[in-house]
C-alpha cells in the first residue's frame, strides 16, 4: 500500500524506518577499532539518503545486491547537518515485488490526459503543411512514447517521467492564452513550434531511476536533435507528397526550435529574428522559472527561514512567504 | 479633415506637399554661388524629415516661427538615401488652427476605455492593504492624468502618448489569462505589481510633441520614483489608519518595482526574488519585444529586403514574413 | 578581566582551555562503539570554533543552554586542517555574569568620538538646505542609535559593530583631506551624500552575536532604502517649512546615492553622472578595499606562507609582505 | 583584355577612365542651382566606387539599366576622403559582351587544382563509413559545384568565389603536417571534419556579383545546415546499406561540426568535447585570423601610417611592418 | 599678443577670423558648377575646425603649405550642426614668426613648480634602496625632460603637454593627504609607485602639434615600458653598488606599476595583491575621472541643455549642474 | 628496480603496498575512544596519497621526518570516493638511498635530445640580430640549465620537469610544419617568437618535488619576466657591438611574447597586432589544449564511464571515446 511507505523527503531526524529501498555505492570498510561497517546510498523516487550499518559482515555486505533492492530497518539522525539512516537489519528484497513507482520520480498528472489535451490545442493550427507535420510526429509511436516518458531537463525544472510533456503542455496552454493579446502573431508557427521547441530532449536524456545524458544528448544536444527530426519528417512528407515541404515554413520552424533558448550562451545557435520566436522564448523561460522558484520554496527544509538557500541558477536566494501577505 | 493629411511616415519620393507641419531647427545658408537658402527640420507626430528651401530671402527666414508652425508646398525627393522635402513656397501658420492630434504621437486605443478596463481588472484584487494602496494611486489626479499621458519608454517600445497605459493593460490582461495556470502565485501582488510596476515613468519621461527624459528620470529613474511613490502613498495610508501598513506587503510590492528588469544590467538593483517577480518580469519583457519586434517589421522602409535593417536592441536583424507562411 | 580571556581567532593546537563562551548547534551523537558525545559550535567575538566532548550523557547534554553560554575545560587540537576543541568538562554559565563585549563584534574605535568627529566635518556644510536635512537625521534618535550600532557590511568590510560608523567617518575624512585638490567639486553635496551614502544599512542589517539581513535589506536594499529616507526627511521639512524641498538639490543627492556602487552589476540603478558622484564612489571602494586587503593579511592563520588564501571578491591572493621591504 | 582595366581598388585620385562598370542604385537629382545630375555606384570585382554626373538629363538616367552594365569615361577625385569618379559621358553596354570575371571577386588559386588536392588529402581516411560519408558528398554534383563557388564568409574571410575551397584545403593541408605531431587523435575523424565542417556555408552563402546570406542561411545558419546535411547523407548510406550508419561516428562527426567555433557566443551550440574538435577549431580560427590581418595589412590605403585602421573583429588596429625588419 | 586671438574653442557662428592657423589636409575640389574651391582643416592648441574657400584658384591651392601656417580673413558659419569656416582671403605665413604656444596644447599649470613640489613630496621617501632608485630617474636628463613634456593620455585624461607631471603630482599629493588615514600602507612604496607608475608614457606617447602612440607605445605599453625601465636603473644601481638592488623591493615596485590598471581588461597583465597596489588604482582613476567629468561638463558647447552628450568612456551623459544648487 | 614499484596513479582498493614514500603533512591526532592515530600524506612522482595508521605511538609520530621518506606497509582502501592507504608499519628512510625519479614528475622524453631539436630548428633563423639575441640565450648557463628544469605550467598542461622544453619544442615543430602554407609571415620573428615566448616561467615557476609560483612569479608573472630578459639580452649585445639592436626588431619580438596570451583575460597587456602574434598565441593554445584534453582522456579513473568529469579550464566534460570509432 503506498501511502504507508515513508518517502525519503519526508523523513526527519529521529524517525523510526522499515521499509524497501533502491541501493546504490554500497562499500564495506573498517572502523578505526577495526570492526567492520557498511555504508551505502538508500534511494526513492523523492531522494536518496546515506546510511550506515555498524558491526557489520562480510556476509551481510555480499548479500547486498549491486543496484538492486533491500529491505531496512533502523533509524534516521542528524550528521554533519544531513541525515542519515543507521542501519539495524536488512535483507535483500526481490525487484519483482517491489512497486516500481516507488522509484522512478514521475509527473503527478496524468500523462493520456495531458497529451490528449496537447493534441486538442494543436487542432487549432490551420497551415495545411504545418498540421501535416505534426501529424508525422503524433503518428510516430516511438516518438509518441518518448514523448510521454522524457523529463524537461536533468535538474533545472520537471525532472522527472513525464515532465517534458507538462512543460510543453503548460506553454501550449499559455501560447492558447496570451495569443489574442498579440493578433499579429502567426498563432499556426506559434503552436507548431511550442510542440516541437523541446522534443529533442527525448533524445538527449533517458528517464529510469536516475536521469541521464544520452552521449548524443552531450555530444549534439536537444535543440539540433529537434532540428534534425523535423527535417526528417519534412523529408518524408516531400517524399511522399513527391513535392518540396514549403521551404519557408521549414525554416522558420527549425528557426522557433534553434533560437527558443534566447541567448547564445544558453546554447541557441541563432538568435530569435521573428516575433514568434521571442513569444516561445519568454513562454518556455517563464513556466521553467515558475518551476525554478515555487519547487525550492515548497521544498525548502529549513522551517526557520524566511529564504531558501542559494539558487544558484537564480543567482539568489528566494523570499518563501509571498504565498502569504502580512 | 485629418484623412487628407499626408503623414510623414507615408511620404515617398516625387510626391507634391501642400500642407501644415511643425518646424524646428531652422537655418540660413548661403550656396557655393554666393545665393541664400534655408534648411529646416518638418515635424508631424509620424516624424520628421529634413526640408530646404532654394533662393530664400532673410525676410522668409525671419518669418519662419522658432518651434511654431508652417505652412509648405513643395516636393519631396531622395537625398543620399534620405527623403528630403525642397520647399516651393511657406509661410507661418497660427498654432490655434493646428489640429495638435496631427503633431503628437498618441496611442491608437481609446484612453478611457483602457483605463477602466485595467480598472476592472485590478478589482480582482482582494487582499485589503493593496486594494486600499491601488486607491490611493486611482484617487490622485494628477498621478491619474499622468499615467494615461505618459509614454512607456523613450525609444524602445511604445514611445507616444498613452503608451505606458497601453502597456501597463496588456500586461494586465496576459497576468489575468495565465494567472490560472500558475495558482500558487499571489494574484494580488502579481495584479497590483502590473499595475505599479512601470509608474515612475510618470516621473521619468515628459511627453509632448517630443519625448524627453527630465532631470529627475535621468538622475534617479523610474524603478526607484516608482518605489518612492509606493512608499508616500503607504505612509500617507498609514498616518489616515493610524496603524503601519503591513511592512511585509509593502516590501513585496516594491520589491517587485525593483526587480522587475530582471538583471542588475537593466538597472535592477535587486534580482527577482519571488515568483511574482519573475512572472512580472516576463510578461514585462514579452510585451516590449513583441512592440520591438512588430513595430520594426510593420514599418520598414525597404519593400524589398525579407529582413529589417539591424536592430541593436535586439542584436540582430528581423526577418519580416513569417506572418504569412509559403 | 578581559586581558586574560584567549580570544578564539588567538587558539594555536594543543593550547589548553578554560573560560566562557557563547553555544550554538548542540547535537547529540552516537559513535561508531555506541557511546555518545556532543558536538557544537563554541563563539566569541572573534570568531567561532567546533567543539566535541567525548564520553557524554543525555544529562550533560540537556544541560547545555539552546544559544547560551558555557564555561568549557579542554584542549585545542587540528582536524582535517582546522582548529577544533575538544572538551573535558563543561557546565552552563549564566548570562547575566558574562561580559557581553567579549561576545560581540564591535569597533574598536570609541563610538561616541567617531560619530562627534563626523559631526564636526559636515558641519562645514554651507548649503542651507542640506544642512537642515543633515539636521533632520541627526535628531532622528532611532536613526542615530541605529548608525552608531549598524555594522557596513555582512561580510566584506567592516562586518561589526560600529563599522557603518568608522566607514563613514573614515570616507568623510579622506573627502575632507582631498576636496582642496579638486575644487570644482560641490563640497556641500560630497559632504553629504558621504554621510548618507549608507545610512539605509541601518535597515538593511542586524547586528547582534551576528551580522544578519533583515527581510527588507534582502528584498528592497541599503540603496533604495537610503533613497526612500532622504525623500521621507526632506517630505517632512517641505512640511515644516510650508515650501518644497529644493527638488535639484533632492535629485543629487538621491543620485549621489542611488548611484554610489557605481557600476549596474553591483546593485546601483545608475551610473554616476556628476564628478561628486565619481568622487563618494572612488572613496568609498578605497575604504573598502583598504580593509578587504589589510585584514586577510593581518589575520593570516598559516605563517609560513608568503601569500593569503584566495581572496574570492578580489579574485586573487594576496602577498602579506609589502609592509616591510628587504 | 583583362591587363588592360583599371580596376576599382587600383584607382588613385586624378586619374582618367573609360571603360565598363556594373551600375547600381542610380538616382536624379536637382543641384541647388536647379540643374539636375545623376547619383551612382560603379561596381567591379575588387570594389565599389560613387559616381556622379553633373549636367544630366532625364534621358540619360532612364538609359542607365538598373543592375546592369554601363561604359563610362570621367576622371577621378577624392571628396571627403573617399575617392569618387566624376562622369563625363556614359552609354549602355550589354551583358552578353562583359567578361564577367571583372565583376566577380572570385580566389586567384586554380578551382580545380585546390578541389583535387584536397581530395587527395582526403584519401588518407581510412575509416570505411566515413570514406563512404565523404564519397556521398563528393558524388552529389550539386554539392560540390557548390563548394567549387561558395566563398568562405560574407565579409570576415575569403570573401569571394572560391573562398570556401582554399579555405578548407588550406585546414586540410595544415591538418595533415600537424597530426604527426598529436599522433593520439583520430586523423579520421579530424579530416572528414576539416572536409565537412563549413559545407553550410553552400547554403548560407550567395555568390554572385555580391556575396548574400540567403533566408535560410540567416534563420538556421551553415552549422546547423551542415550538421542536417550529414544526417541526411548518412540516412542515404543506412537506406542503401541496409543497417544504420554507426552512430557514434555520426554523433562525432556531428559533434566537429557544431562546436568549431569553439564558444556559444561564435553561434556553436555545443563547446568542444573531443580533442579532434579542439584541433579543428585552431586550425580553423588560424587560417580565418591569417587572412584577416594579412589581407588588410596588404590592402591599406594609407601608404605613410604604420598601422592600419581599427579592425572591429580582431579588438585592435594592425602593425603594417612585421614583414621587413630593421 | 596672445590675448587678443580667437581660438577655435571660443569661436560661434557669425564671426569674423583675422588670424593665423596651422593648416593640415588640403584640397582643391569642383563645385557642381565647375568652380575650383579650397578645403583644408585649421588647428590651434584649443581645437579644429573645417574650412572652405570658394572661387578658389590652383595658385592659391598651391602657396598653402602642407602642415604649415596660414593667415586667414573670413567668417564662420553652423554648417549641418557643426561651425565652419568660410576663407575670403589666405596667405602663407612663416613658421617663426608663430608663437608656438598657440598651436600646441599644454598644460596651464606651472611645469617647474610642479616638478619641483614632486620632488618635495618624494623626498618623504625613507627607504634607501627605493631612494637611490629615484634619484636614478631624476637624474636621468632626457627621462626627466620627457616627464615634463609628456601628456597623461591620448584622449581620455589630460592630453596635453604636461599632462603627465599634472597627474603625477595630482596623485601624489592624494597620497600624501591619505596616507595618514590608512597607517599600515608602506608610504615608501606607495609614493614612488606613484612617481613611476605612468613613466612609461613617456615611451607610448608622443606629443607634438597632436599627440601620437609610438610604434613601441603601441605594441608594447606604458606599462610593460614603465616595468622594463625600472629594471634597468635597478640594473643600473647594482653594478654600480655591486650588490643586488633588494629582490623583493623590485619585485614589489614592479608589480604596482604592473596591476595599478587594475583589471585585465584595462591592460594590466596582473590584477593588485597588496594594500598600496590597490591605494595607487583608485587614486589613479579618482584623478582620471575627475578631469574626463569636470572638462566635458566645463566644454560643453550645448548651452541650453542639462546634460553633456554621452561620454563613451564613463557610458552615460554628464549632469551639467551639480556644481550650483537651488 | 624501477619497474617493480606501484605508483600511486595506479593503486586500487585492497591492495598491500610495501614501499617508500615521500611523506608529507604528518599528524597525531586522538581517536573517539582515546587511543593515538597518525595521519600523513604519502607522495610519488605521480600523485598523492591520504595515509592512516591507527594504534599508533608518539614514538612512531616523532620517527617520521618532515618532509622526508619512510618506507611503509600497508594496504589501501577506499574512503568516501578517494583511495586512502592504511599504514600497518612503517619507518624512516634515509633520502641518499632513494630513487629521486620516482619523486619527481619529469617529461618522458630525452631533455638533451629535445634541446638539439629545438636548436636545430632555431638554426632556420636567418635575421642576423635575432640570431644574435638566441645565441645570447643559448650562452647563458643558468637560463638553459632552467629551461631544460622548468615545467610549462603549474596545473593546467606540462606540469613536470621539462614540461616547458616539451611544450616549447612542439611548438616550434608545428610552426615548422605550417610556415610553408603561410609564406607572408616573417619566419625569423615567429621560430623566435616561439623560443622565447615562454621562457618567463623559469623565473615563475620553482619545479622540485612540487611545483610552485615564485613569489615573483605571482607579483609580476612569466610574460613580464619574458620581456624584461629580451630588453636585457638586447642591451647586452648593444654594449657589447656598440650600436643599439635593431629597435623595431625588438618591438616585434617583446610584442610577440606580451601578446601570446591572445586576449587581456589571460593576462596579455596587449593584444596581438602582426599575423606572426597570431600564429603563435594559436599554435601555443592549440598545444596547451592537446595536452588539457589528451591527459584526462587518458587518465580518467572511472573506467566505466564515456565522459571525463567536469573540466573547469575548459567549461566541460570530455567525451573519452573519439580514438575509436564504431
């Protein structure tokens, strides 16, 4: 039953634990009286903790699997400022009884709801070609897959199963929003272009129980990636029509996706030359920084004080009591 | 009848003029074969254009009023790249006969239907402080004329009449559109920021047939008169209630003014801090790109060219079709 | 007595220790053999110190007051590279007994002749009204109070008691001393934007057994909060007097302040634009600096090296051997 | 015959012309005595110079083809420091009879001797899907006519038709006597870089009478074309083969290509990740920056200076005397 | 007689010039009636101005010398904003019967005095080693006759001869007014860095009827010019002593010279890493700054308004009247 | 024997080491439960090791020299992601018996032969004063003995014994592989150029069992050093022949070594002005970065992964997989 577990984030100095956790970086070592210890990382969809076992063996630390899962029993307390978990007895547990969701960090949102209401918006986009295009992608079912399954980023903002498409999904919501304030805008390119902007993450980052770079992902990044893609869905569909995809259309579209980062420190090798760049541009950023400043404040662990700690992305602290005025 | 008037902005070269302008910077010059003419500046609220006038005499010259208005026939043609005006025949013009809406650049909207729409807008504020504090501002007169004269800047974006109103309520209705996506925002302070956010531009910029900074805008600027005014209004709030305004309102409310450029480089002397600010801050930034986007691709000169001449605000050129796609 | 205390920026390894201080961060732990010990933080004025008592009870522990005062017995020693205490015997200390000066950073300078001093330089403010303004903060008793205890900065300069104060005066007396070089300076308005140029570090830190922003010093700032109370006293004298506040002189003054960092990027909202803005500027970081790089040297804890440790805000180390050549 | 023309960079003040211009951006105008005369820019391969005609009259401005040929005779002058060509009489003169050479800044190696030098180099790859990469852009006609004419830049370097060839062969050769010396890198996978890495300028780039940035090359730019061009090259190879092209090759081959201008700020999307890049962006940047001091120093205008004017891209103005020492 | 000249600084449309000036780039040109007429620039001490003879004949365009003097009758003129002067009558004019002064750009200070009162001040110098080196220096007859005669800088900071010894002096006297504020700085080294740190100018500037780089000046640097000098009269010093000058005392004098600019990016190739390197810094911009404000505000051309043009340098516009309050 | 020796480069966890060391930062410290320990860092040529040893004495503690070697016994493990060696016995040994090539990091190739090339290039050299001045250098005992001693760099590339003769002779190598392909360059300045460009850091850099910045090393810097030796060199050779070397010459070649940093940044007062500056500042940058990519390639300690770990010097990871293609 989930809601008995006691996730790693909720955990506070001085609780009782014994339940199942993920292990990782297990290590046997000496104590200074020459007895034997363990130490490993604990890890569930919320976090991870270290811990410790005392007077341990060498059986014991065999029997820990590499990667896998053990049952514990012990307690959490306070070290140097961070937790740790004191290990008193644990035991191998088998992957194949253990729910999986436990593990993975996933959207809280139900992902068939949210493409299906991503897809609605997009119905919107009345460019014959453009809609054809987005057609080659939704019918790609690897790249529908994907895109149900990426993150947004690896640590900035909706790092976690599905949070590529709460992302594109929130800016597909606030283009829908903020359109008929700005008339002039080609709403088609807009649409069509927060669609596409990030696809390119699915192939940069793999989403498990840790989210990592693909070598492509380091080596040519998310924003060619998407790039390439369109181009290849653009090719088919010349092919197929047994006419060129119309040129420009392409290429302000593959321009939304290389300049959607702004600047080119952050990556985007073009910068915006056409209004509808600027709009995605200042789209994605805001619904990244709402993440990047509400997310730390909700999970601020200092109780005490009224700011978080440094966000470094920020290049400041954040004031957590605006939710609330005096 | 103002549709006969052929603005400046709509000349082109060979074009007859027989109409009233502005004249400024005027000169008496003699040519290499010893004849005198006159140079001048032309002005209507569309901008200005050089203009001569060959074999002039001192008697015109002197005729010609400082800063007042002329009438001129004459024709226009191309200089060095520039369109100039040779001046036939003018004479003086009586300012009380001068439609003045022809000489000032004024917002297009209508000034009372926007304000009371942002009005209607910020009712949506409930928290009592700020609803009280947005009185006070609505219930100065002069700071009421003052923000529906005022432009929203000098050169970058919205540059006339009205403009400050103009932008303050497009950024008022795209807080009001996406402010339910984001729920864990303070639509209070988010609404009531929108609203003060820019205000010091009353104090920053003069608006009449030309837009200036004064000394004050140039020696503090509009962030810090804006705070300044923020705090007056509270203080006077204060003393009539007998009991300080609530210190940490009042901090956030201001903090968002400060912050509200985003980076120390646009003369924030604060980063944002909260989510309000940062959401302030994009909606801030997208309204003025989209003006410094559309503005330049509507107006530019060159019916050729598929880019707009560089933009050094932007660091870029504007490509100018993407409203309509091939 | 105050001589025979060993200040904690004194300790050397292996010293041994028996005296008064202040406590913080109390924890209770278990060794690795099961036994417990105690750490905590041991402070004074002069900076702070880890301590461990071995062998401890529950009992001992409870007994250890939550940000009071305990006379400790034990030894110094190194560990990982710094100094740590490690305690033989402790019981708590009342603080009522304690001398509280031992516990607070504050100038070493006398307070009280300090601020006459500074009095007698701005009294050569010929300028009536900056006079009567200068008049108006003097007989603020909070605001002076205030000044006399603010420190100048967090970390960086003169981070104690009383250091806004010799900051200050330090900058006054270099004004005075290179004013007659530059005698087209205004020498009324350079005398008083040095008086105010930091005054809103008053608001923007507390200073107790630590240096501390408050909420508002993190949201608003010492700038603006300066520039809010030069406009809240000159409000008030305009009131007294029935006649505005020279508003040019007001608009300098403010600029003086607004813009003292000089440069964007270190939180001013404009650059300085007249020479007496350049000149509180130039003076103001040469005080700073002064202390930035005498007190690294001076307080140098290895010895044998001919270089300080990295100096992060001057981005280098500093050679500790200019005061006396070879 | 081609030694018999003045060409435009060759002209000195004072002199005599009579020969065939391009002729662009011609305009009539009205002297201040009434009289009309004639505004023009005479183009050839190597310049541009202004041209005026005094005493003109309507019919023999409408005679002057817009973006055509004219035969001019006239005489030089210098006015306001700039040489310009005062026109005496002029006549039409049709394109089918110009030796379009004159009017096309082309390189002044041999296009064919430099297209198999660097094939030659090539052949040392010994790498089988990368010969078979190479051989696909070496077999499409279309491509390679196009790197035969693309210059190498619009302005920076090898400005001219040709310019894309010299400039990458000259990589290769320097490429081939450097690896001997770095014998751990990939020589592979360097030289197939070397080959590939600015191809997009063939889609960047216009040639003709002016070097332009086509729309594409301005929205997406040659890195990104260049890296799409790859791909689509090696889906041609997995299609024809029947198993994907090895994708780690592909991802590095990538890889050179979009980070050889070595930083964000030059429009790479990716820094350098492998030393092969690193090699290729030297070797890259120091053939650019050879001809970018050496050209101007060459082509000063100012015999009597030591030094050339500014150079915006290099930050600094160029000594003219390194050649020759004292 | 001097003070019956007009100099160029002085001089407003509408008057009449009887007088002698150095006269530089002429030409003869073709009006587009066909009349010859004569440009040339005109040059006193205090400035430049443009100037045209119409009806101008070879013989005349002949007798005027190139870079030499002419006695000119005419009257000036605004032409497109700036003043011109139209010549009715010139001859040559011998270059020895030309009071010099008049044509070159000095300082209004007395050069002997100052000079003298430099050394007055250096003579608080104690250290001996630092004292011979001095005297190394002052007795070095053409370094000394270069130190009176060169200016501080090209553009930004007293340009003009004796420019140097102004800003010497200027320094040391800050210096010595603030070296008892700040009791731990080694005065000795402070003051002869003082002395020294822009020595190099005389090497990097030369100033004649305009101010010049040298070629070494500008591929080498006052600073490194400065740095290299003082290792050879320290050379100097001990092999006329036979023992080493101190290593440390070198090495320290050195480094000030090195890092007084500061900051890399302003040519320093070493950032300050003692108290007086940083003492030298800012009293070395304090006095820059003080004349690149206070002379555009004094020379400001533009009566009416209350803000110079923008100044490059400092990156903002000037408030003009900070030196008069209301 | 050298080959049966461990290095510390190559040590894993649980190994038995039985060895000498150089051992530095030797400390007795007291366990939780009372019983003495010493800690210690054991050192070879080709890194550092932490060191334990638990049950120790004051007896074994004072056995062991300051900075000097003890023979050990013991095993490693792996503590908190670093390898720690725990000493089971240990004791002094005398430094005469000891291999100091097993403590030194020193190039792998053969010093003397490396010098015979870098002068057999150097003989390429035609201009006779440049001749003159490398000779001047090549006579100079102590310079050369340095040369052949210095390391090219404190961390970042060559940091051994040699270092500089390798980075230098590589260089010069390339340089002779590419001046062919640039014949416009003036050889004679840049094989110069390339020999000396680096020679300052004899003087910065001390190599011994550590490298370390001399104190005018940090004060003024390599590229100082550099220029001041060639000004002393030519003033040698001045002396002795009785007429000045060439002065442009030596312009050329001190802006050689001033500009070889490319960018004030990096610390070169001036930026490159003659093709020849630019060769060199490429060259030397390109081999800098084969060594600062190559080496954490190949002596990455995590085998498993595709990339390095982050690389601050160069803004990213490295991916270590290019050498082999798929």
């Amino acid at each position: 039953m989930k809601s008995q577990r006691q996730y790693i984030n909720e955990l506070r100095p001085g609780q009782t634990v014994n339940q199942v956790f993920l292990v990782r970086e297990k290590d046997l070592r000496t104590t200074k009286s020459g007895d034997l210890y363990i130490t490993c990382t604990l890890i569930d969809r919320t976090g991870k903790i270290s811990a410790r076992m005392w007077q341990a063996t060498e059986s014991i630390f065999t029997a820990i699997p590499t990667d896998g899962f053990i049952h514990v029993k012990g307690r959490t307390e306070e070290y140097r400022g961070n937790l740790q978990l004191v290990i008193d007895a644990l035991r191998p547990y088998p992957a194949d009884k253990v729910d999986l969701s436990d593990f993975t960090a996933v959207t809280e949102l139900d992902v068939e709801a949210m493409w299906s209401e991503l897809l609605e918006i997009l119905r919107a986009v009345k460019n014959k070609p453009l809609r054809m295009l987005i057609k080659k992608f939704v019918e790609d079912r690897a790249m529908v897959a994907g895109f149900k399954k990426a993150p947004a980023a690896m640590e900035m903002h909706n790092p976690f199963v599905g949070g590529l498409l709460e992302h594109t999904l929130k800016i597909a919501q606030a283009a829908q929003a903020l359109l008929p304030l700005y008339p002039k805008l080609n709403a088609d390119l807009v649409l069509t272009g927060v669609f596409l902007h990030d696809i390119g993450k699915i192939g940069e980052l793999t989403a498990g129980t840790a989210i990592n770079y693909t070598d492509r992902g380091q080596l040519i990044g998310h924003i060619t990636i998407a790039a390439i893609w369109v181009q290849e869905k653009a090719n088919l569909l010349s092919a197929e029509l047994g006419e060129p995809f119309p040129p420009k259309t392409l290429d302000l579209l593959q321009h939304l996706i290389l300049s959607h980062h702004g600047v080119y420190e952050y990556g985007s090798p073009k910068l915006p030359m056409i209004p509808e760049a600027y709009f995605l541009h200042y789209l994605d950023n805001l619904d990244a920084k709402m993440y990047m400043t509400t997310h730390p404040i909700t999970n601020d662990p200092d109780a005490e004080s009224t700011f978080t700690s440094y966000q470094r992305q920020l290049g400041t602290r954040l004031y957590k009591g605006s939710g609330e005025l005096d």
